[in-house]
C-alpha cells in the first residue's frame, strides 16, 4: 500500500486521457446499478433481476425473485455466496456463483434482529447487520446466531440513517445518508469517523481505500494513511461506478464503460 497513493496522483493527473483513450469496454445495457466482484464478473441490476456478465460482458445468467418484494442491496463481495438483501420483508438470500440460491431464505426475525435496513457480507463468515435500535453492529453466524457484536455509534452517527455497509480487509464502513462514514474494525468496534464532505452518489471498497462519488467526481481516502485525493475526471459527470484493481467502470444512461487505470498497490 505504500506506492498507493503516489500511484493514484498519477491517476488523477491522466484520468481524462485514460477514459478517452483506454477504455477497455462499452457496452449498452439496460440497468439501474452494477457491481464488480473480486474476479472481474460484472452484476447488473434493473426492476429486481440480478444479471451476471463476465469481463468481456458475455451473459453468464440472472437471478429475479419477484415475490421477495423490491430488493434493497447485493452485495458480490464473495463471488461464490452473493447476498441479495430484501429489508422490506427482513430477508436475505444467498446465491452462488451461478445465481443458483444456496439455502432457503434466511429470516432475520429468526435472530431476532428486526427491521434491519443494511448488510453485508464477514470474511469470517456469516454476515453483518447494523442494529438501528442499539446503534451497532452484529455479525450473524451460519447457525443464523449473533456471534459478535461491536461498540454503540449513537455518539458518532447521530440522527443519521446508515444506507449501506461494505468490509474491506480490515476495516467495516457504514455508509450514512449524510454524508459521513463511520469506519469500523474488523470486530465492529469504532476507528474512525470520516466527512465525505456532503451526500455520495455512490461508494465502494478496493482493499482498504474507500473511493466515492460526490459532485460528479470520484474521490479516494486511504484509511491506513488517512489522506484523500480528488481524481478528476475532464468534466466526465461521474454517479455510479466501481473500481477494482487497476479498472475503472462508470454506469451513466444505458452507457457501461470500463477503462484501465494505473493503480499499483
């Protein structure tokens, strides 16, 4: 992580060129949200299906559960046990890496933990819930138990609405409706507070930098260094997007593109 940084001021300095000149897909498609996972497959989202494509944006298959009501996240963290998380009924489903469901739908009533807004996959197995009531964390095992549970925020998010949450490799984010983003370890306990200086259009994880999308441009923090930069992006209006590795993949319209960046880690 050390060249991170210095690597991402490169980054931010030839962006503009980069869209331009290296875009290495673009697709038309039909979506609302895409999502990337660790292994290059892309995930669009539109009306409630799950569609998976892989790199080179051949259809590999689809997921749709229209009695499970509107969907509220997914999340492909692990590419072999993606969560498709249903909040108006408390309900979380896991799929494979086919979008085949693994086990029947799991109840979050059943460990008592309701009306639960946001999810997220542990490494350490299971899945994290953040607990409105008790302003914290949980992390639900696969016995469909709470195994762990992480200090009370009240004090640090206030009256503000956690909208998501994503693991990195040692950090929890909790994304709130304000703007602020309140970091966890990976016990659940309370880091670090950090202002996004206004709402985010849209957020994601790369190892343990936090880019998001605010204004129209991308912005990266490095929690290990606690530093931000601003990567600029030619007057590119920029919402929803991911980066993985070294790419970078903008939804805008009916537009997917994806170009390569220089990110060395």
């Amino acid at each position: 992580m050390k060249k991170l940084f210095a690597s991402l001021i490169v980054v931010a300095l030839s962006l503009a060129a980069v869209a331009q000149d290296a875009v290495v897909l673009s697709a038309d498609v039909d979506a609302s949200f895409v999502d990337v996972d660790r292994l290059g497959n892309i995930y669009l989202v539109k009306d409630n299906v799950v569609r998976k494509y892989d790199r080179e944006m051949n259809f590999v298959c689809s997921y749709d559960n229209y009695p499970a009501g509107s969907m509220s996240s997914l999340d492909v963290s692990n590419p072999f046990k993606v969560i498709v998380f249903y909040s108006e009924f408390n309900k979380l489903i896991y799929l494979d890496s086919k979008l085949s469901e693994l086990r029947s739908p799991i109840l979050l009533d059943d460990a008592g933990l309701y009306n639960t807004k946001v999810v997220c996959t542990s490494s350490y197995g299971g899945f994290w819930v953040f607990d409105e009531q008790n302003s914290c964390v949980r992390r639900v095992d696969g016995n469909i138990e709470v195994s762990q549970q992480g200090t009370n925020i009240y004090d640090k998010l206030g009256d503000a609405d956690v909208i998501a949450m994503r693991e990195s490799i040692n950090y929890l984010f909790l994304f709130a409706d304000d703007g602020k983003i309140i970091i966890l370890d990976k016990f659940g306990n309370f880091f670090r507070t950090f202002e996004a200086g206004g709402k985010c259009s849209d957020m994601c994880i790369d190892n343990d930098v936090l880019y998001y999308s605010r204004d129209g441009r991308i912005e990266a923090y490095d929690v290990a260094y606690d530093t931000t930069i601003t990567i600029p992006a030619e007057g590119k209006e920029v919402g929803i997007f991911r980066i993985r590795h070294d790419l970078l993949y903008t939804l805008a319209g009916n537009k997917l593109e994806c170009c390569k960046i220089q990110v060395e880690k």
